[in-house]
C-alpha cells in the first residue's frame, strides 16, 4: 500500500494572458475587434491586440509583477484550477479552513458509502521513531511508531468493516455507516476534488508554507504549485514569477 497522500492537478481555465485582461477591463471593451468564435481563442486575441497596437500598456509580465507587488489580487482571481487529492482526514480538515480560499470541494464519505479501500496515511519521518517503554513493547510487539499505527490502522479498518457489516441488522444501513466510521482513524485517507483561483492558491500557499506549518499541509500547498509550474507551455509563468515563484 502507497501511504503518502497525493495532489494532481486535473483541469484548469486560464493563463498569464487572462490575468492581464482582467487588470485591463476599462480597455479592451472599447476595442471594436471582432472576436473569433471559437472562445477559446478570444483572450489571446484581445491581448495581443492590446499589446501590438497601443504603447502606453505595460507588458505582462511587468504589468503582473506591479498587480502582485502592489496587493491587487482580484485579476489573479480570473484563472481557476481542480485538483483530486488524496489526503488523511487531519490534513483534509486543515485544507477545510480556508473556506474562503477554497472555492468549491467535494469528497467521499464514509456517511454514504463503506470505505472498502482502506487508505491511510503514514508519516515518512516516523521510520526511526522508537518505542523505549519497555512496557509499551511488550504490549504491542511494535520497535518503532511507525509499526504500531501501521498496526493500529489495520486492526481499526477490520473492526469499522465489521462494525458496518453487523450495524446493518440493528441499525439499519444508514445509520450503521454514519456510525462505524467513528473506527476510522484522522490519519485514514479520503479522495476529494477541490477548486482553486490562482489568487487562492497563492494565498493558500503563503499560509502554508510557513516553517510552523504542518509538513502535511505544507506538501499539499508545494505540490499545487509544483503542478501549475509543470503544465505545458508555461501558461501561468509570469503569474508564478510575479508572486516570486
């Protein structure tokens, strides 16, 4: 079993291009151009327009970097991206408190399904974090932390399936699998979709890339970034470097 969580960036709506247009909607309105049909096509258009035809427009990339340097976050507002993670419930519940960042998120859940995969999360730096308690070891035959919540994880998702299974006859389904879950530890992992505006991100990773933040955390705010960074052509490079990324 893969016991690290995951990010992947499954879609995105948006580029450099579409942050600049938005910091010139008092402009291009005025325009007179004929749009193409395809939609797709017509901020690329609008912005080269602008750019080739008059010479009071900053580039973008000096007009992206004055926008970030200067706190207007609302046109970086105008890029969105969705990513499917795969997160312990402790770092999902972390992820959740940014409401106001997070624009939409959706995820699995044990109140409506039994959770036959049994996903969980182990700590990569606990691999050599020892039990010394003589006591301890004796109980549970375990040398190291990390064994003993492999252990624990494993026991605890066999007792919820059997909670769930026997809880349908004197509960009912329903209740039953609201209830078996309380067997499912805060490292267990859920699958979720979650959506993002650039700005959202950027502040998201500011807020959790601080040294006091928690490593878990921290790697789902990095690997966003890293994933932006890596999509082809390079559509949001400007944007990335304006935030000094």
């Amino acid at each position: 079993m893969d016991n690290k969580n995951k990010v992947e960036l499954l879609d995105y709506m948006g580029s450099d291009k579409s942050h600049a247009l938005s910091a010139w909607a008092s402009t291009f309105f005025d325009l007179g151009i004929d749009l193409p049909k395809n939609p797709k096509m017509r901020v690329d258009q609008i912005v080269d327009y602008i750019l080739n035809k008059s010479k009071r427009m900053r580039g973008i990339e000096d007009l992206l970097h004055y926008l970030a340097s200067e706190n207007h976050e609302s046109p970086f507002r105008m890029s969105s991206f969705m990513f499917g993670m795969t997160t312990d419930i402790s770092t999902h519940i972390q992820k959740l408190k940014h409401a106001v960042i997070l624009e939409a998120e959706n995820a699995e859940s044990a109140k409506y399904k039994e959770l036959k995969e049994d996903k969980f999360y182990i700590p990569e730096d606990w691999a050599y974090f020892n039990i010394e308690d003589a006591s301890m070891l004796n109980k549970y035959n375990c040398h190291t932390y990390e064994q003993l919540l492999f252990q624990k994880s494993n026991e605890l998702n066999e007792i919820y399936h059997a909670c769930l299974k026997d809880g349908r006859k004197y509960l009912g389904d329903k209740r039953a699998k609201e209830t078996s879950r309380f067997f499912k530890m805060y490292n267990s992992q859920i699958n979720s979709i979650n959506k993002f505006s650039f700005a959202g991100i950027m502040t998201f990773y500011n807020k959790r890339t601080v040294d006091f933040a928690q490593e878990e955390i921290k790697h789902v705010a990095k690997a966003m970034v890293e994933q932006i960074k890596n999509i082809e052509g390079e559509p949001f490079k400007y944007s990335l470097k304006a935030f000094g990324l």
